[in-house]
C-alpha cells in the first residue's frame, strides 16, 4: 500500500473503498452505477447522506444541506449569485489562489468586490489580521484552508454581516459552529468522498432574497433545496460514498474525535519540520494548516536524494503545488498516523545522511 499524501482527490478509509467497491456490484441487485436516482433506495441514500451531514456537524434547525455538481469552483458563482443583495458589494479575503478564484467569479456575475484583507504581499504566507469590514457589504467570503500555500484560519472573521465560507479542504477535519455561517460549500473530494458531489450547507433564512438579474435553475440554492438535491440527476456514486463517509466518520467517534487524531498528526510532522535541520515550514507557525502542510529544503540543491528516499519508502502526492514548491503533506482525515510516521523517518534519515 502506498502513503497517499495527495491534496485531493484524497484518500478515504479503506473500508469505505471496500463497501464502494461492493456496492459498484451489487447494489439491493443492482449496480450503484445503474440505479435510477429516483429509486426508493437511492432516495434513502441521499437522505441519509444529509441527515449524516447535519449530525456530523452539529448543524442547527434552521439550515439545509444540499449536494450539487460542478465543485467548489461553481461553489463561487453560487455563492456570489445567492448572497448577492442590494448593495452588489461582497467583502472578500484573498489568501491564496482558491480565494482569488472566488472574488473572479464573484466580478463576473456583477458584483462589485471589496478585497478588504489579502496576504498576497507575501505570496499568501499567512492568515491577515486586523482588517476593517465595511458595514454595506451584501457579505464576507472567505477560505477557511488554503490547500495550495499551507494555512488556515484559526479564528473565523467577526461581523454582522452574513458569513460565506469554502471550506473545500477542511469540512469535518475539526468542529465548527454552522450557526456562525450563512452559507458553506465544499467539494467533495478532500475528506468528504470522491470528486463529483459538491456539499452546500446552507441558512434557510438567505434562500431566495437574490437581486441577481441572472439566476439559472441549476445556480439557484432555493430550488435545488426546494428539491432535494434532485432538481436533476445528482452524482450518484459520489453521494452514495459521501454517505458511507460519514457513517464511518460517525462510527469513529466523529468530527470530535477525528479533530483530536489531525491535532496529533499534524504536531506529529510539524515537530519534525521544526526539529530537522534540512527543513523549514513554508508559512507563519500562527497560520499553519493542519491539513495541508507546506515545507521546504534548506538546501534545494538536495531535493532529489530526499525525492528517492520518499518515494522509495511509497509515499506519494508529496510535491507542492507548482506555484510554491516544495514539499506538501496533505494529511486529510483518513490518512494514518502510521503514513505520517514514515514520512518523518524518512526526514531523519535524510538529515543522517547529509
Ligand atoms: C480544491 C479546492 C477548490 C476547487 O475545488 P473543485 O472541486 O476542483 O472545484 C476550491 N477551494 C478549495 C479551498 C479547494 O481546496
């Protein structure tokens, strides 16, 4: 077996590639791949799926949980053309490439964007802190973990204003309060199952105040609601495994006790980087992710003898992403201590060696 540190689409529990796997065969007599979406037993999938979603999280009365196509990239048009009111200006934060993504589509559909905090300065390094929020904005949107640059929001932004979150790469990796949040959306393939279904979490309260001129069926977080995530056929595969997730997630114990494992896979890797003399962490220690750590060689020169012993050892997905560089260590949910373990033996074998 291999150590997949991949950044997305990301490993998920064995057990649950096995009951998928399964399920591809035999599905109550059918495959999963050939049931019609309207079929009772489909319907009880996806109506598990939600149910499992709002016990994961804690979800309050009051909010709706919708599983749509197109990722957390249609996530940004949706966002922005749901939330958008009277005043068509949304207060951003940019930290990184997912949040630049956002404020693109959100200008597209019209509305005038206010970047009121941004850590591009420093080529997204850190969480920004001590911003103004202007009180006429129609919300705030920002990305709870940035999976490409390494850091995370330890604390969520403040304000009266409705709350929009990607939390694309960190949804059930710790415990959050939905109630502070108008709107999350989140694709599927970091934590929650494999790429296809895009999970919206959404306060009935915002459902169908748009002023949007513009406003497809499809885009419309009222109808999809109204409809139960089956306005048209939904990705079957990918919510039937979401589903099986989070049986498992639950079964373990939940977001409480997956969040107490990261905080010691994480502290686990970070300790190395900090300890190792041939390596640094890529972002400010305030900020770091704990699911996406970024770090780097002292010595770049040495990168390919430290890339032979990892993938001799059979990690995989190890490599940053092309705009950083360097080393990125996704350790979404279901990747085992064990994997991390190898991973820092690897490190202190190659610090032996230099
Ligand atoms: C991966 C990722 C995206 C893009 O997701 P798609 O499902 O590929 O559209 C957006 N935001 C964040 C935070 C991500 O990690």
């Amino acid at each position: 077996m291999k150590h997949n540190f991949g950044a997305g689409p990301c490993i998920l529990p064995q057990e649950v590639f096995k009951e998928a796997a399964e399920a591809v065969l035999d599905f109550n007599g059918l495959s999963i791949l050939e049931v019609s979406h309207r079929h009772k037993d489909f319907v009880a999938v996806m109506d598990e799926a939600i149910i499992l979603t709002k016990k994961a999280l804690n979800i309050p009365n009051g909010y709706s949980v919708a599983f749509l196509q197109g990722g957390a990239t249609l996530g940004f048009t949706i966002a922005a053309l749901n939330m958008m009111r009277s005043s068509k200006r949304a207060g951003y934060i940019n930290t990184g490439t997912w949040a630049s993504g956002a404020i693109k589509e959100a200008k597209k559909v019209g509305l005038d964007v206010d970047v009121f905090a941004s850590s591009e300065d420093r080529n997204f390094t850190y969480i920004p802190t001590n911003y103004k929020i202007s009180p006429d904005l129609d919300y705030i949107h920002f990305t709870s973990n940035n999976t490409i640059y390494g850091t995370q929001f330890q604390d969520y932004p403040k304000s009266e204003l409705p709350l929009v979150c990607d939390m694309s790469s960190d949804i059930f990796s710790k415990e959050i309060n939905v109630a502070d949040f108008d709107l999350i959306y989140a694709g599927a393939q970091k934590n929650l199952g494999p790429a296809g279904a895009t999970l919206y979490i959404v306060k009935d309260e915002i459902l169908g105040k748009s002023t949007s001129p513009f406003m497809p069926t499809y885009l419309d977080l009222k109808q999809q609601i109204d409809k139960e995530s089956m306005l048209n056929t939904p990705p079957v595969f990918s919510v039937y495994v979401a589903m099986l997730n989070l049986r498992n997630l639950i079964a373990q114990g939940g977001v409480k006790n997956i969040e107490a494992r990261n905080n010691t896979k994480s502290a686990l890797l970070y300790a190395e980087i900090d300890r190792n003399s041939q390596f640094k962490g890529a972002v400010e220690r305030a900020d770091r992710s704990k699911m996406n750590i970024t770090f780097l060689l002292n010595d770049e020169t040495r990168a390919s003898m430290f890339d032979a012993m990892w993938k001799d050892a059979g990690i995989v997905g190890l490599p940053g992403h092309r705009s950083v560089g360097g080393y990125r260590a996704s350790i979404y949910n279901a990747l085992p201590i064990e994997s991390v373990q190898v991973l820092v033996d690897v490190m202190k074998e190659f610090e032996r060696k230099s």
